[in-house]
C-alpha cells in the first residue's frame, strides 16, 4: 500500500487503479478470514483506512481544480 504522499501525487487515472486494487484485495481477504485461511483479519481495517484515504484524496483532487 502506498503512503498518502505517494497518493498525492498520483493523477486521477492511477489512484481510480490503486482503489480499484485495494478493493479487490479487500474481497478476497475477506473470503479467506470466512473460510478461516487467514488469521490476519487486522488486514480488512488497515485495507478499508487505505481505500478512504484514497478516496478522500481523490475528492481533494476534484474540488482544487
């Protein structure tokens, strides 16, 4: 995951892919801590802060232009 400088400088397009990435990597930890694969379920909070924080960052973009 990216930090929120690096998210900063990313344009539109490429943070549209990075929240697009994260959100499929949501569902599929999701998956895997309901058929008990994966004991890290911290994972699911520190991936949905990143997908809002993106977002927000996003928003940022749109209304400074």
């Amino acid at each position: 995951m990216l930090t929120t400088q690096e998210l900063r400088k990313l344009d539109k397009n490429d943070l549209e892919k990075e929240i697009s990435k994260a959100q499929n990597e949501l569902a599929k930890v999701k998956i895997q801590v309901v058929d008990q694969n994966l004991n890290q379920s911290h994972k699911i909070k520190q991936l949905k802060r990143f997908i809002a924080r993106a977002k927000t960052i996003g928003n940022e973009n749109l209304n400074n232009n």
